[in-house]
C-alpha cells in the first residue's frame, strides 16, 4: 500500500466524476449518498492498512533487520492512473545517514513512488506520492473525518436542492486533501492546495441564492488568493534555490546546509503567508468564521478538522525551510511563533463575544491552529502534529454537536435562542461535554496531552525557551476552557429559549458524534510521555507519533532537540484551564461576578464593542484599506472628468463648431468640391483610356499576365 | 545525367503550352494546352527532386496529376455548359466582361 498510494486520493476522486454521471439517477439522486460513502469507506480502509503498513516500516527500521533504508523512484504505472508498462527501478539510496552522526535509532526512510510528469529545461519534473509518518496521519484522519462527516450529512442535508452536488463536492474534497498530503513534489503541493480552496469555495457558497453566503465564500477564496501569491514566490525560490521541485531532496540539501540561509529565510517569509491565509492565521483570518455559511458537516470537515489545518501541514512537511530559515534552534522569538501565539490569544478574545454557536467554534478553531502554528515555530514539530490530530478529532465533534443542536432547535445557531437542550438531548450533550472538556485541554481527555506537549515545547524551545510563546500559550489555555464553559451554559443549561420543542437528534447525528467523542478520549494514546505510559504498564507505546511520524532525519543535522515532558507545566496547564471553567461556572451557574458590568461600565462596554466587532479588521480591510483606496481614487476621478475631461470635451465641441463653419466655406466648397469633380472627371478620362485594355477576352488577360511575367523574369535575370 | 536536358524538355513544354493557351480559339483545346503546362511542371518537379534525391518531389507530382484531372472535370463540363448557351466552343465569342 505504501508504495502504492496513490490510489487512496484516486478512490474519491472517481467517486466524484461517478456522483456527477450517476447520482440524479439514483433514485432522483436521494441515494448520491452510497457512491459516497463508499469511496470514502475505501479510502479510509487502505488508510489503516497503509498506517500498519508504516508502522510495521518503523519498527523494522528500528530494531536494525532493514539497514538497507529503501527510498524507491520508480518511473511506469505509478501515480495518478497514469497507464504504461511498470518498469520500476528500485534504487537503494541514502542510507539512514542520521545514523552514524547522532547516534539514534535508524528510522524509517519515506517511501517515494514518482513518474515523470514533464520534462523542461533539462530538468524532470515528477509528481507521484510521499508516504512517511506525516502524511499516513493525515491521511488517516482525513478519511476519518471525512466518512463521519459523510455519514452525518445524509441526515443533516436530506432533501436538500443540491444534494448530488453536495456530496459530489465532499468527495472532490476529500480528494484533493488526500492528494494533497501525499505529495512527493511541491509543485504537486500547489495544485492539491488550490484544489481545496476550490472545493471549500464551492461547499461555502452551497447556499448560495442568500447573498450573505456567496459573499462569505468569494471571501474566502479572494482572502486566500492573498496568501496563495506567498505560496507560488515561496515554492520558486525553493526550485531556484534547490534546483528541484522534490520534497525529499529540499528537505535533505537544507538538512546537508547546502542552501544558503538567506534564501531559506525569504522562502520561510513568503511561505508563512500562505500559511496564514489557508490556516486562518492573524491578519488573514477573518475569512474563516465567515465560512461558517456553509452546511454545518462542511464547517466540521473542511473549516475545522482538516483542510484548514493544510497551512500547518505544509509547514511541517518543509519543516528544515523554516527551522534553518528563521533560526529557530538558536533564537527565542520568530515571525512563525508570534504568529501563532498571537492569533490563538486574539481569537480566544474574540470567542466570548460571539453568538452565534458556530462562530464560537470557528475562533476557537482558529485559536487552536495558531497553537499549532506556535509549536511549529518554537520547534515542537510533534507537538504541532499531535494537537493537529486530537485537534482535528475533538473539533469535528464539537462541530458536529453544533449541527445537532442546531438541527433541534429549529435551526437557528444563536446561542440566544438556545438553552435547556441537557435533557432533551443526552447524547449531544454529553459528547459536546466530552469534546469541549478535550479541546479545553482536561486530564486525561486527548487535549491535555498535545495541548501539554506544545507548552513544554514552548517552554524549553530549542537551544533557549520561548517565553513570549508560553506566556500567550497559557492565557490562551485559562480563555478557552472559559469560553467553552460559556457556550455550554448557553446552550445546555438554563430554560429553552427558542421555538419550537427540541428532540434528540437521530442515531445517523449522534453515532459520527460519539465515535468522535471515543476519540476524543482516546486521542491522547497517540502519544504519551514515557513516565505515564510507563505508570500505566503500555511502556512500548509512549510517544508513537513521535516514533513514527518525525522527521528526525532532517531536522537531527539542525540541531533539532525534542523538549522532554514535563510534570509542573502539565499541572500548570491542566490548573489554568480548570481555572477557567471554575471562573466562568461561578459567573453563570453561580451568579457571581460582575453580572451586567458591559452594560453599566463605559469602558467594559467599550471592550466587549471592540470584541464583538472582530477588533475592527473586517472594518479596517473593507472600509479603511479598500475604503481609503477606493474613495480618493473615486473623488480624484470624478473631479478629473468634471473640471477636465468635460472642459477639454466643451472647448472641444466650441472650437469644431467653429472650424466647421470655416471648413465648410472654404475647404468643402471650394477645395473638396473641385477635387470631388476633378477626381471624377480624371477617373472618367483614364477608364475611357483603360477600356480599350478590358476586351473581355480571356486570351487577351493571358497573354497580358504571361508578357508581364516574361518581362519581370527578363528583369530578374538581368539584375541577379 | 544532365539536368538542363530535363529542364529544357520542360520550359518547351511550357512554351507550348502558353501557345496553346493564347493562340488557340477551341475551348477544348485550350483546356488540353494547360495540361501540358501542368506536364511541364512535373517535369521540373521530378528533375529537381531527383537532383536533391528527394522522393517527397515525386509524390508532389503525383498530387499535380491527381488535381489536374480534376480541374480537366470541372473545366470540361464550363465548356459543355457554354456550348449548351451558345452552340459554341471558340473564346472568341465570350466576351461578356469587355468594359
């Protein structure tokens, strides 16, 4: 299955032209839902076995018995249902090279499947699929997610004007991201990232006869265009820099330093923009709430667990381009980190002040991608990855539950019109509880672990800590177990609200929800420190995804460390977010607190104005940037026409009036005219002379064309 | 193989061919003259492919003859169509264009 990855994006990708062909004719396109679901299904099933498969790979490498560290280029039938012959070359290359100066255990080489897509300048460009650690993750949470959310959608969207559209674009997207993580080329990478910003394009717009929803989704695509121009200026430097568009070999010329840092610097730079737009980081996030337009399934799988967490993928796959080139093994402060940091304490802000249950979640999500963007930048390359993967796990759930209870509450997502929902919807609301409690970052709830891991990494960085990053980490670990907290009163506890009689949803809802909800719980398994898994006899199973999935081969020649786990900031973490909850449960349960201070207070009602309009960046993009553009440019011209171009347009109109009394007196009387008849009277004369030439004779022509030709070849033969 | 012998055969082809065309008064036989022009042609096409051992020259000849009877169709029924008007083949008396 490894080497034969690429048939995993393959299955949803047929699936889609198949719903496209076939869906409304299965049973008027009620059933589009099968052809789905099966694909997905396939592609989920040849996940796990190509996850064993990798695993097996690991421990083979590790125990030492395949000291042969295979990387395979083979050119023939691979990749993309490219058909042709399969005359695979296996060459043996780069034995585990880490080996002997770092003196860990051999890891396992990613296998490389490549045909050559085109050839240009003497250079090959190959496309084919990557399969290491990373992308076998994500691929299995892709298509987890994915199949879930499938299942969930035939439920949530029954009956819907586009069904057949709706879950053809779900396949097209599972598709693409599945492509996406696999691979092998940055190039490749580009057209997988375009891919998914056209399918999120189409999934938020699906609703599209309300404005509102088209605007959220032009928003989206047009915010990530922003980001797509550092991507495309990004990647060329890498191939100008490298010579090559393949991962393997960037990732292993920075890891030998044979790219200059400068370059690497700029590439990291304009790569963080891309990173920012597709990952909803600070300043480029505020197209992500906004995409909460779509249908509910849709936030879950594309706005949540997977499509947006794409920018810190990329980040971890190029990880040596952005640890060589923002220094991150000497320094304590980066653009990446701050980034992070910044973005996960602004939208944790910004989470108390919204409404809307949905936009509740979308700031959260974005908080939490600046919390993996953040561990990235302090080196906590599996930190990053496992909050990506609980992450991912949690956030669908949450998601999902916000359907749900959107689904019994007459579909509103105004938490106002919410409350009460405990009793009527059990499973709701305990896999809600389950997830935020996850998310919230509660021992020993998948959450605490990676959210532990990213404030360690944070803690003891590299060569020096990070203390911006930690400090920011840990307001932002207190604020979201709070605002969580928030939402769950809201919308569970108190009286119903809203109209209507709410009910428990169907088992299609809350099956996905629970299974979520276990991995919710679960999660957290991918990757304990040594001293728990130890305490709990599984010591063969502490830090898999670290074991796995890292990249140490590369990053070992960095000066890459990994931070080791650490009990004091795991309470400090586990305390601040219960800090949180108990703070925000005495303010609404216990009616303590300053009640009504936004009302009463000038400056908290200031605040919680600036809170509730997104701290003015929508404002400040539409009106100030594009406004201050816009306007002057628009006054500018329109003083221009009036004052100039009607003025020239006047004079113009005054002076050829005149000029054409003028004109007509002497020029058209006397000249025009007496040329006119002249001409006339000439054209007469010289045709009664021409006549005579113009016998109508067919011979006559003849001999006139063959005399004149003689007579230019008798020139021609002269002259040359 | 003397070349010029080739070319000669064909320019006197040519010149007869011209003759033909202007002298003659009998449609047909105008018709017939610019067939032997099209010869002429070949001719000079054949000589010259074989000069540059050029094969690509002979099948352009067999293309001339191929266009050459099809013109001779088309040409011959204008004329059939023109003795059908006017009971008459000589050029002369077609002089609808004089100016």
């Amino acid at each position: 299955m490894l080497e034969n990855a690429f048939i995993i994006p393959l299955i949803p990708a047929i699936s889609f032209v198949l719903i496209l062909a076939l869906g409304k004719r299965l049973k008027g396109g009620a059933a589009a839902h099968w052809i789905g679901i099966a694909a997905v299904g396939a592609a989920f099933v040849l996940s796990i076995v190509a996850a064993v498969q990798w695993i097996d790979r690991s421990e083979d490498a590790a125990s030492g018995d395949s000291h042969a560290a295979v990387v395979e280029v083979e050119d023939g039938d691979h990749a993309e249902g490219a058909a042709g012959g399969g005359s695979g070359t296996t060459l043996l290359a780069t034995e585990a090279d880490g080996e002997g100066e770092a003196g860990h255990a051999p890891t396992a080489q990613p296998v490389i499947s490549q045909i050559t897509w085109l050839q240009s300048g003497g250079v090959e460009h190959k496309v084919g699929t990557y399969v290491d650690g990373l992308s076998v993750l994500l691929l299995v949470v892709v298509s987890t997610v994915s199949l879930l959310v499938h299942v969930y959608s035939t439920e949530y969207v029954k009956g819907d004007r586009r069904y057949v559209h709706y879950f053809a674009f779900l396949s097209l997207f599972t598709a693409s991201m599945l492509f996406f993580v696999l691979s092998s080329s940055i190039l490749q990478m580009i057209v997988g990232w375009e891919l998914v910003g056209v399918c999120s394009f189409a999934l938020i717009g699906h609703w599209w006869e309300e404005g509102e929803n088209s605007n959220a989704a032009l928003k989206a695509f047009l915010t990530n265009r922003v980001g797509d121009i550092g991507l495309l200026i990004g990647m060329i430097i890498l191939f100008f820099a490298a010579g090559t568009f393949d991962v393997f070999t960037i990732n292993d010329m920075i890891a030998h330093g044979e790219i200059r840092h400068l370059l690497l610097l700029i590439a990291a730079l304009a790569l963080t923009a891309a990173v920012m737009s597709k990952s909803g980081q600070f300043p480029l996030h505020t197209w992500l709430p906004d995409a909460m337009a779509g249908p509910t399934p849709v936030s879950a799988l594309i706005h949540a667990a997977t499509m947006v967490v794409a920018g810190v993928y990329l980040v971890a796959r190029l990880y040596p381009v952005f640890y060589d080139g923002y220094a991150i093994q000497s320094s304590s402060f980066n653009i990446l980190a701050i980034t992070g940091g910044f973005t996960a304490l602004m939208a944790a802000g910004l989470a108390f002040a919204q409404w809307d249950i949905k936009k509740v979640l979308a700031y959260s999500t974005v908080s939490q991608l600046g919390y993996m963007v953040m561990a990235l930048g302090v080196g906590a390359w599996t930190a990053a990855v496992f909050h990506l993967f609980t992450h991912a796990l949690f956030k669908a759930c949450l998601f999902l539950g916000a359907g749900s209870v959107s689904h019994a509450s007459h579909h509103t997502f105004d938490m106002r019109k919410m409350g009460g929902l405990k009793k009527d919807m059990p499973f709701t609301f305990w896999t809600f509880i389950i997830s935020s409690l996850a998310l919230a970052g509660i021992f020993p709830l998948a959450g605490f672990w990676s959210k532990d891991e990213i404030l360690v990494g944070a803690l003891e960085g590299q060569s020096t800590g990070y203390p911006v990053m930690l400090i920011l980490g840990c307001a932002v670990a207190a604020m979201t177990a709070a605002y969580m907290t928030r939402v769950i009163w809201y919308t569970f506890f108190g009286e119903y609200r809203g109209e209507g009689h709410p009910h428990e949803s169907s088992k299609v809802i809350t099956i996905p929800l629970m299974l979520l909800a276990g991995g919710a719980i679960l999660g957290g398994l991918a990757n304990l420190p040594t001293p728990v898994a130890e305490k709990i006899g599984i010591k063969g199973f502490a830090h898999r995804i670290e074991t796995y999935a890292e990249p140490i081969d590369f990053l070992e020649p960095l000066g890459f460390s990994v931070a080791a786990p650490s009990l004091g900031m795991a309470l400090v973490g586990l305390g601040l977010a219960l800090f949180g909850i108990l703070v925000t449960y005495l303010y609404f349960w216990r009616d303590m607190g300053p009640h009504g201070l936004t009302e009463r207070n000038r400056y908290a009602k200031a605040g919680y104005a600036f809170l509730e309009n997104k701290y003015y960046l929508d404002v400040l993009y539409t009106d100030i940037i594009v406004g201050s553009i816009k306007r002057p440019i628009a006054k500018a011209t329109y003083w221009f026409n009036q004052n100039v171009i009607d003025k020239i347009v006047n004079t113009a109109g005054e002076g050829a009036r005149d000029g054409g009394k003028w004109v007509y007196k002497y020029i058209d009387q006397g000249l025009v005219d007496g040329a006119v008849n002249g001409a006339g009277a000439t054209a007469n004369a010289s045709g009664e002379g021409l006549r005579l030439v113009q016998s109508g004779k067919v011979q006559h022509y003849g001999a006139l064309l063959f005399g004149s030709a003689a007579v230019l070849a008798i020139i021609f033969v002269i002259v040359i | 193989m003397l070349v010029t012998q080739f070319l000669l055969l064909g320019a006197l082809l040519f010149c007869c061919g011209i003759y033909g065309v202007l002298a003659r008064r009998n449609a047909v036989m105008i018709l017939m003259s610019i067939e032997l022009m099209l010869n002429a042609v070949n001719i000079n096409l054949i000589t010259f492919g074989h000069l540059h051992g050029d094969i690509g020259a002979q099948v352009f000849a067999l293309f001339v003859i191929a266009v050459a009877a099809a013109e001779v169709g088309v040409g011959l029924a204008i004329v059939l169509l023109i003795y059908r008007n006017r009971s008459s083949v000589n050029v002369e008396d077609l002089d609808l264009m004089r100016g």
